[in-house]
C-alpha cells in the first residue's frame, strides 16, 4: 500500500503542470523531495529514491531517508536498489526474445524444456503448464513465499546453511495441490519465474543473467540495471542485512502486507545478506533512480 501512495503521490505531482520541460526541473526536485519526506515521515520506512524524466529528457531525482538503518548511511539516488518483481518484466522479456529466435515458444509445455528434471513431476500439473502459462500466472502454481515450509526454513536464510539454489524453491511446491488446473484460473506465483529462469538457461546454455545482459541490458545501454548475483546490490557493500533490517525482525517470515518493526518485508528481506538467491529470477535485478524505465508525462 505505501508503494501505491508513494506512487500515487509522485505521479500526481509529475502531471500537476503539462507539459514540463527542463526549466521546470528545480522546482519539480523540490515538490518530489517534499513528497518523499512527507512518506518518510507518514510511514515510518527506512528509504526511498525516486525519478521522474521528462518529456525532453530531463532527469529529476531525489532521495530519502537511510540507505543503512543501523550505519546512519544517507540514501541517495546514486544508491542501487533492488528492483523486486520489476525483474520479472526482464525474464518475461527473455523468454519472448528467445521464442523469436526460434529457441522456444509460448505454447510449450514446460516439460518440453525441464521434463527430464528429477523433481519434475513432482510439481502441481506438471504434465500440462505451458510457457505461456507461467508467463501470465495462470499455471495454478503455488507461491513458494507464502507456503508453510518456507516460513519454517526462513530462519536458515541468516546463517549459512541459507543459500537456496532455484530448484531447492522449486521444491517448496513439489507435491502440493494445484490451486486450478492449468489456464483456467489466476495466481500470482514467484516460483513459476523461477522455474522461467531454468526454462531460459535450459535452452541457452548459459545464466539467466547472461540472457537478460545480452539480449536487453547491453545493446540497450541500461548502465544503472543490473542482474544482481551477489548478497548485495553492485556498489552498495552495506547493503546488507543490517543494513535496513532492525535487528528484531531478522527471523520474522516474509510477508506481502508488512512485518515487525513497522516495515514492510517483502521486498527489504530479499536484499539482505545472503538472500541473493531467495530472489533469483523472480526479482533479481538491482537499478539506479532514472536508470531503468521512464515515465512519459
């Protein structure tokens, strides 16, 4: 909900006067920052960044609060943030990309690409979700996030043991009921992105990051966009655990609604430390304020 108010907020004021153009930029930074301060104050969450780009190009940032809660380090719109399930848009990117160039197609059955994986048929209508299906969310998958085992393997995520690879994810849904059969229904399922990425490394031979850099983010210049596959975000070394997770809360279970301390977890807990891979293609790609996508105004 603050990420819709926060954006809300922001979207407001950016179409407040039309069009805007580079003269109005100092006094735009000044109502963004106001606005970002105001959400800081209202919500009580560590940081934010935030950009609009105008219709001729300008870029006008602003930042808020801390980058690193318990360090006092200020957030900046230099600091990389997590992009949560914008990746998504990445790996669906890809998979389309990849259907272009003949390697696979939307109407596959993902058996066609992981059907020889021992875990398999273990998963919720194994025999018919398509490429497509996962896609749009429609395959009937549960969301690995949400189900109890993973709540009660949460803890492992802070200590070493808690490096999950895809396919350990993957598991979490291995023998559980389907919410719908295959194409009649929707659900929202981070583990279907996950099962994408070893769709998209299956038929290149190669990283689903390598995928993602090649086709989208070199030859279109995203700099400021980045697969993240490390514990932190490249450029942010105090991205950490610590860094924007009170202490108290380190072993709560995630939540899309919010967690302890007052802070909403969904998307704070997969950039701590070594959590890199709780993420993996369902998420994981870091970016700067301006640097990723634009809102034409």
């Amino acid at each position: 909900m603050r990420k819709v108010l926060i954006a809300a907020g922001l979207v407001a004021l950016a179409s407040a006067a039309t069009p805007l153009m580079a003269q109005d930029a100092p006094a735009l930074s000044t109502q963004m920052q106001a606005t970002l301060d105001n959400f800081l104050e209202r919500y009580a969450f560590p940081g934010a960044t935030a950009a609009i780009i105008l219709p001729d190009g300008t870029l006008v940032t602003s930042a808020t609060g801390l980058a690193d809660v318990e360090n006092a380090r200020a957030m900046t719109p230099q600091t990389p943030m997590l992009a949560a399930s914008i990746g998504k848009t990445f790996v669906a990117a890809t998979v389309l990309a990849l259907e272009s160039e003949g390697s696979l197609s939307r109407t596959d059955l993902l058996s066609a690409h992981l059907g020889d994986r021992t875990w398999f048929d273990a998963l919720p209508n194994a025999d018919s979700i398509t490429i497509g299906q996962l896609l749009h969310h429609t395959s009937g998958l549960p969301d690995h996030v949400h189900m109890s085992a993973f709540q009660q393997d949460w803890s492992r995520l802070t200590t070493e043991e808690g490096d999950f690879d895809p396919e350990h994810l993957v598991a979490f849904v291995a023998g559980e009921a389907p919410l719908f059969e295959a194409g009649t229904g929707w659900a929202y399922s981070d583990t279907g992105y996950v099962l994408l990425g070893l769709a998209i490394e299956e038929v290149t031979g190669q990283p689903w990051q390598s995928a993602v850099f090649t086709r989208f983010l070199e030859p279109l210049g995203l700099t400021g966009t980045f697969p993240r596959t490390v514990p932190t975000c490249p450029a942010s070394p105090s991205a950490t655990s610590r860094a924007i997770i009170p202490s108290a809360c380190r072993n709560a279970p995630p939540t899309r609604r919010g967690g302890c301390c007052g802070t909403r977890l969904w998307n704070l807990r997969a950039a701590a430390s070594r959590r890199h891979r709780l993420i993996w293609r369902a998420g994981g790609i870091c970016c700067l304020a301006g640097r990723q996508w634009t809102l034409r105004i």
